[in-house]
C-alpha cells in the first residue's frame, strides 16, 4: 500500500525552485507546481487525490484560487525571492 501525505507533495513541487531564475522571476512549465506554492495571490486552496494501477501509483492534484502564476498576473502575484 502506498501512503503519502500532503507536505510530501508539496516539498515535490517546491523543490522546483532549482529549475527557477531568480534574476528574472518568469513563468517556467518546469517551475509552475513551484511558483504557485509561493504565489501570494491565492486564498483558497483544494488538494485531491487517486490512487491507480492496482494501488501502485498516487496523483495528487492541488487546486488553487485564485491562480496566480498566469502569464498575465505572475510579475505581481510571486514574491521576490532569494534564490
């Protein structure tokens, strides 16, 4: 049986910030699970889960409101980071 918890997944998208340029603070596809877990813009946020292939793989999905590493938003919706 597999077990994992939420904090297990969200390390597994924060540790994309390896992938993100600091210097200049741009929408990546590598970075986009990363960028939204600093975004400061969201208030809301939904996690789901599913379990397939006979119990031997977990999807974890995170919904979050409002979204804010858009294209049009991401400049003022992330934080500076030090990186």
């Amino acid at each position: 049986m597999i077990i994992i918890i939420g904090s297990q997944a969200t390390h597994a998208w924060y540790d994309e910030i390896k992938y993100y340029n600091c210097n200049q603070s741009t929408f990546s596809t590598k970075t986009g699970q990363f960028t939204q877990v600093v975004c400061k813009n969201s208030q809301r946020l939904g996690f789901g889960f599913a379990i397939g292939n006979g119990g031997r793989s977990v999807f974890i999905v995170a919904q979050y409101a409002p979204p804010g590493n858009v294209q049009d938003a991401f400049r003022s919706n992330i934080f500076p980071l030090n990186c």
